[in-house]
C-alpha cells in the first residue's frame, strides 16, 4: 500500500476478467491535512494508487504503470461525506506481462474517476 492506513479493502469479488471492490477512506488520515484542511478531498494521484493495489492484490502480481491512456476526474471525493467507494475494474486484455485496463471509481449516484491503462509485472 502507498500510504499507510489511506484506506482499508472491505469486500473484493473477482468473476473472470472483472474486479469489484469496495473501499473504506480513513477521513482521519494524515494526508487530509495538506489536502486540503478546511475541505479535505482525496488526492487524484491516491485514486490512480487505489485501483492499481486492488489490481495487483487480485492478480497476486507486483505492477507498475506503464501506460496512461485516458484519466478523468469527474466529480471530488470528500472523505467526511463520503468514505465508502465503490471500484470496478475490468482487464481488456491479459498477456504474459502486460495488462490493460478501464477502470471507476463510483457510488450509487457519481462516478468520480475513470482511467485507462496498462501495467507491466514487475520483474524480481
């Protein structure tokens, strides 16, 4: 995990090539208090983090980001209205080394994050 305590995996379902989770944000982080004081939102940076630990935990595999080919952030996440998130990640494609993938950052109502990406195993 980057960031130690950041946030906490409370359900995680893998059903072929589609990961689903649901995460717990600690509004009492430390970083909340650079990010900011009087309305802590959380780092985009942080979610970009999130879905690649919730991919490397369900691949059992140590990635690094390789490739971005699309991010947006669409909507902010305040941890002291909302804390628990939902995240989707589908895998468009799976070799030997490289995976590809679209992932979001959601709830019942917002989607806050979307991105594209490829990732690469790393080597020992």
């Amino acid at each position: 995990m980057l960031i130690k305590n950041f946030y906490k995996i409370s359900n995680l379902q893998i059903i072929e090539n589609i990961i689903q989770a649901q995460v717990e944000i600690n509004p009492n982080h430390d970083i909340f208090s650079g990010h900011f004081p009087e309305k802590p939102i959380v780092p985009g940076v942080m979610q970009q983090q999130i879905v690649k630990e919730i991919l490397s935990k369900s691949l059992n595999k140590e990635l690094e980001t390789i490739k971005i080919s699309n991010m947006k952030f669409l909507a902010l996440i305040e941890p002291n209205k909302l804390n628990k998130l939902n995240v989707k990640i589908k895998i468009t494609d799976n070799d030997s080394d490289k995976i590809k993938i679209d992932a979001k950052i959601f709830n019942d109502k917002t989607i806050f994050f979307k991105i594209k990406a490829q990732y690469l195993q790393k080597q020992s």
